[in-house]
C-alpha cells in the first residue's frame, strides 16, 4: 500500500486507503464536521465507516486527541448520524 494514500482509523487503529475512510475536520472556525469532499481545509482525522470504528473512536476520545480539542455533543451527534447512513 502506498503510503501518501493510506490513513489510520481514529476508532480501530487500522491503517487503509484514504478513500475507504470518512475525514472528520476541524475547520478554522473550530467547527468539527464530516468532509464529504475530503478537500476541506482544517485538521483531519479519518474514521472507517462502521458503526463499531465510530463508537470505538467516541470511547478512546480518538477524535479529541487527533483535534487536540473537546468535540462538542452536537458535532459527535452529526458525525454518528452520518456515519450510520454510511456504514458498511
């Protein structure tokens, strides 16, 4: 696998192809949403789309980590709603 295209799984520690995984950023506002476009600029962090990554990653606050900030409620709610929308 090539490495400029593989990321690692905020939830499962998994490495995989930076298509395969949904970026959550954190924008320059602060905001921390999913891009769908995976262009947006901000910090990134990559999440697989399983409902057992997502929930992995909310109790080893893998996202806080990767943003080195809280991730309010709201944001957590969004991501987890689309994440079940898109999970595989």
């Amino acid at each position: 696998m090539n490495s400029k295209c593989s990321r690692t799984c905020v939830g499962c520690g998994q490495t995989r192809d930076k298509k395969s995984l949904i970026r959550i950023v954190r924008n320059t506002e602060g905001l921390i949403l999913v891009d769908e476009t995976g262009r947006m600029n901000g910090r990134g962090a990559y999440i697989c789309p399983s409902v057992s990554c997502l929930e992995s990653a909310f109790k080893k606050h893998g996202l806080e980590r990767a943003f080195k900030t809280p991730v309010p409620k709201e944001s957590l709610d969004s991501i987890s709603e689309y994440i079940k929308a898109h999970s595989t």
